[in-house]
C-alpha cells in the first residue's frame, strides 16, 4: 500500500527521501514521487514503476531543497501513471497520501463549482485543490490545511509541504498509521518506523484524528477535537541491517530461512520453565470465556481457520472464524461471554481494524496477535499477543503465518488449562513437542532441492488444486494463496473431502493437484479422495512423511518427504512446504518473487 516520507533536514531531502522510500518498498507500489521546497520554491519529480525509474529521472533532473515529501503509490482511484503519482499539487500547495477519501465527488464537485480544474483522477488531489482552495480566500497554511483536513472523510494519512516555507509540514493521520521522526534539528515523517529507522531512532505515533504542525525544531499535535496533545517519544529498536537479503536472493527466500530461529523466539516468550503458558501483561483467563470469533485477512485468516480446529478439539471452546472484509458489515451479534481475536502480520490491516473496532464494547475481551506492537491493532486491544516474527519485507507472509500458528497453539493451550480440560501431562508433551519445533522446521528446510525439482515442474501448470483434510485444510488453503499470488498460476484448494461434490470435474492429466497429509488419522480418508484423483489423471503431488509416502506414493507423480512431527502441530510443519513450492515456482518463472503485481503488504485501504 502506498508509503509516506517526509523530512525537514539539514541536508539535501532528494537521495533520504529515496532511501526512506526504498525502505518502504516492500509495501507494494507502481509508481513514486517527491517533492521539495527549494529557496522557496515547491518541485516535484514523479515516475511510474519502480523506484529505480524516479532514481534515473533524479539523475537528469535533479531537484534540490532541504525539506520535501515522498510517497510510494499503490494504485486505487486511476491508473498508475505519472499524472496520478504523488505528490500532488494544486499552486502552493503539494501532498502525499495513503487512504482514501471517501467523499472526493463531493469535494470535487464543490470546488468544480468554484471553477476549480482537475488534472487527475485521484481522490488525493482534491485535498491538495481544497487547500489552496482556503489559501486563496486567505487562509494561511496551516489554518488551510487544518479547514481541508476538517472536511474529509474516509481512512488518511497525509503530509503537506508549501511554496514559500522550507521550514513547515503538516501531517495528520485518520485510518492509515504515520510516525514523526525526531532528529537533532531535523524532523521526519513515516508511514512506519522502518522507512525512519536509519534517519532517527526517536519516535512518536499520531492517534486517530490527530494534525501535526512540524518545523525542524518543533510539533505541535492537536488532536481532533483541536486540543493540544502530547504523545509519547519512544526509542525504537529496528536493526536496520535486518531488513536487507541477507545474502539470499529474495526476501522471501530469507524470511523462510529465517522460520527456526523466530519461532524459537517467540516460544521463549510465552513458555515459562514451569511447562505452563504464560501471557504478556495482564494476560487472558479463559474461565469465563464462551465462545471465540477470530477476524482476519488472507494468510492471517487460514492462521484463525487453523487455530479453530485446535480451539474445538483441545480446549473444547465453539470457534467463529470470518474474513473482515465480510465480517464488519455482517453486523453479527456479540453475545456475552465472547472473545473477539484479530490476527493480522501488520497490525494496519484497514478491515481488520474495522471489525476490531465494531467488536469494542461488546465483547468481552479483545484480543490480538500481531507482528508489530505499535500497531493499530496491538494498540485498541485489551491484550495484545506479539507473535516476534521480526521485520517481514516479502510480500507473501511466510515467517509470520508460522509464527502466527505457533503463537495461537500456545494460547489454545492456555484456554484448555484454564477452563480445565487439559491435564498437567498431555500440556507437558504438547510443551515439549513445541520445543522441538524449530528443529523440525530445520529438517524441512532440508528438503528445499527436492521442492524446487517439484517446483520446476509445477512451473509450466494452468492450473493447480491442493486438498487437504482436517487442519490440513487451511493449509491447502494457504498452499493455493502462496502459488497463486507469487508464481500468478490459477490455484485452487478444496477440503478433500469436498473435491466429489464438484471440483472433481476439473480434474485431468493437466492438472497438478497437491495432497497435503501426514500420516494422521484422517490420512487413509485423504489418500482415498488421492486415489480418486490418479484414477481420473491427476497428477499428484503427495506431501507426507515417511509412513504416510511408503504406505500411499505409488503410482503419484511427485512427492515430498517432511520429517515426522506429534499431529497438532503438522500444520505449522505443512506450512513449508507450501512456501518453498510457491517460491521455486515463482523463481522458475521468472516473476518478481517479494513485490508481485498488484499486491501490497500492508493493506490500509477496505
Ligand atoms: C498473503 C498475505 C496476505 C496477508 C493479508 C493480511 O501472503 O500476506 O494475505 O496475510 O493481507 O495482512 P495482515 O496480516 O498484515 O493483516
């Protein structure tokens, strides 16, 4: 999604503000701009496609100036081309945005009736015409800003520069996250803590509603009721030289690499030397919980979808799992006794977020698992669960989908002690199952060649199902997700159980169908719907260990030995495989691996 700098410096703003906005690449762009105010001046330079292309357009066309803003713009309202790039300007005024404004029409007809031209088809330059729009009748620019900023509605954040003030910005946020950067007399803006990291280590967050009145020396924050406010300076540890490769082709080839190590992370957070979990802060008693609803988004979702099958089975909680884009318009009734739990990587996620907050107050208890504790969504919660992935940059979520799952087991666990339902031996083989974890996630990295042999072939495939039974499900689920959003091949999952009832159809000697499945106790059901498969042609790739393969490979086309692993957790294992075959794919045919098209990595548009 789109990405903001700003910075009110000391030195020259053009190569920060491309440093800052490289830094926020992994976000998802097609196309990027800045602007500076030079001796006064406001000038911008915008190119479609990657940063390199505003990079070579710097080189012949320098622009120069202390101050100036930048953003990354994943497209929503008009093509990606130079004219719909940001920033926007309208006479003295330039902006940057991520958002949407939702009642641009009407401000554009408004101002159309002022006489007012348009030269985009973006809803942001409207803000950039409604301030000028108050300049004209006199205002200054703050007070311009702050009359254009009263009158929008819809999720922002925004950062304004002027003609004739090197030393002013304004920013606000409403919906979308933005972070102001404090330097030693220089000030900076950033659509997170990343893009800042190497600029100042010294933080604070906008809150919703709140305006930013910034020079070198200064902010001043109102908040949306107009009063002064202060929020907090914290120092944030982000090691900027974690977020490079690594020495690994890819981000997500890192990320992957990465899983043993974070998991082992995030199991010491939560596991105490006692066998028992233990929660941050004021933590979670689900004694008098009832029943769960679990919201989220893409992979975070398949996360949730998992994490209700080990709810039901292991703590004997009812679990409602949705996708929130569904979810805040569903208006569900949240009955007492209900904890409501968001999962979501960035924390930003703009319907996560919605359904969180249609959530507060009638539940009982919000609960989140995030990968990022300054987040939106860590903040409106009551209990915030940080999953400890670290920093993901790929586009496709690997590291944090494990993590996520390893963190959702634990507090499954949690939930069954305290309701009573597990007992002190089988928690202490769960406990110690847990441990061996991120070994066993190490022996699957093992297999990385035969996977991408696998993946070769995958490579020239229209289509592909994967099946899975059972907490396998949403793994084949997520399988599907990562093929298809990294290699761009058509890619379906079915319970596989299901695949009879219709999908069936699809099946033929063209079409890849990858069975997901331990030797379980579903694996017999799942090796018959297999069977079901190769009698009609399909070619199979079966992923099991080694019991599962020698009693059930013959006859399939491919197959990937995973180590053996105690059953609740096999989905964190499949997890993977899942990744690695997507990656290879993706390597084999050549596509952009961490910024596929059309995807960003933190959504904050609904
Ligand atoms: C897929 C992927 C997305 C995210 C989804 C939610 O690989 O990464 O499906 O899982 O956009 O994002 P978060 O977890 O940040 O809420």
């Amino acid at each position: 999604m789109c990405g903001i700098v700003g910075v009110l410096g000391n030195h020259e703003a053009a190569p920060i503000l491309v440093e800052a906005l490289k830094r926020l690449e992994y976000r998802g762009y097609d196309s990027a701009g800045i602007a500076t105010v030079n001796n006064g001046t406001l000038d911008r330079r915008r190119a479609v496609g990657k940063l390199v292309n505003l990079s070579d357009l710097l080189v012949h066309e320098p622009l120069t100036g202390k101050s100036g803003i930048g953003h990354t713009r994943w497209a929503t309202h008009g093509a990606p081309t130079v004219t719909n790039a940001h920033p926007h300007r309208a006479g003295g005024v330039a902006v940057v945005h991520n958002g949407i404004i939702e009642n641009f029409r009407e401000l554009r007809e408004e101002l159309a009736g002022h006489g007012v031209q348009f030269v985009t088809e973006t809803d942001t330059e409207t803000v950039a015409l409604l301030t000028q729009h108050y300049m004209a009748q006199g205002a200054d620019p703050v007070a311009a800003a702050k009359q254009a900023l009263s009158r929008l509605t819809g999720a922002f954040a925004l950062a304004f520069l002027f003609d004739g003030e090197d030393d002013l910005m304004i920013a606000a946020r409403k919906g979308s996250p933005l972070a102001i950067g404090y330097g030693t007399g220089e000030m900076f803006v950033g659509s997170d803590a990343i893009a800042l990291s190497p600029l100042t280590d010294r933080i604070s967050y906008l809150e919703e509603g709140d305006t930013a009145v910034i020079t070198r020396t200064s902010v001043e924050i109102t908040d949306s009721a107009g009063a002064v406010v202060e929020r907090p300076i914290k120092t944030i540890q982000i090691d900027s030289t974690r977020i490079d490769k690594g020495g690994h082709k890819h981000f997500m080839a890192k990320e992957i690499a990465e899983q043993p190590g974070v998991l082992g992370q995030a199991l010491q957070h939560y596991l105490g030397t006692d066998s028992e979990i233990h929660l941050p802060g004021a933590g979670l008693d689900f004694a008098g919980i009832e029943r769960i609803t679990m919201v989220a988004c893409g992979t975070a979702f398949y996360a949730c979808l998992t994490a209700k099958y080990w709810f039901e089975q292991i703590a004997r909680i009812p679990v409602e799992v949705d996708v929130a884009s569904e979810y805040r318009y569903r208006e569900p009734p949240i009955t007492k006794g209900t904890l409501a739990i968001f999962v979501s990587q960035s924390g930003e996620t703009a319907d996560t977020l919605a359904a969180l907050r249609y959530c507060a107050g009638k539940a009982e208890k919000i609960a989140s698992v995030v990968n990022v504790p300054e987040s939106s969504i860590a903040r409106e919660s009551d209990v915030a669960l940080p999953i400890y992935a670290g920093v993901e940059v790929g586009v496709a979520s690997t590291k944090a989908f494990t993590c996520q799952l390893t963190v959702l087991f634990m507090l499954v666990l949690k939930a069954a002690r305290d309701r009573g339902v597990l007992d002190a031996g089988t928690l202490d083989s769960h406990v110690q199952a847990l441990r061996g974890l991120p070994s066993i996630i190490n022996q699957a990295l093992e297999q990385n060649a035969a996977m991408r042999d696998t993946a070769y072939k995958l490579s020239t495939a229209r289509d592909v199902l994967f099946l899975g039974r059972g907490q396998m499900y949403p793994l084949a689920l997520e399988g599907a997700l990562k093929l298809k959003e990294i290699s761009y091949i058509h890619a379906e999952a079915y319970a596989s159980g299901e695949l009879k009832h219709g999908p069936i159809a699809l099946v033929d000697e063209e079409v890849p169908v990858i069975v997901m499945a331990p030797r379980d106790a579903l694996f017999d059901k799942t090796v018959s719907n297999m069977q079901e498969v190769m009698a009609r042609k399909g070619k199979v790739i079966l992923i099991s260990d080694a019991r599962g393969l020698s009693e059930a490979s013959q006859g399939v086309w491919s197959s990937i030995e995973m180590p053996e692993i105690p059953d609740a957790l096999a989905p964190i294992l499949y997890a993977l495989p899942a990744q690695l075959l997507a990656y290879h794919t993706a390597v084999a045919k050549g596509t952009d691996v961490d910024q596929p098209r059309n995807l960003a990595k933190s959504v904050t548009v609904e």
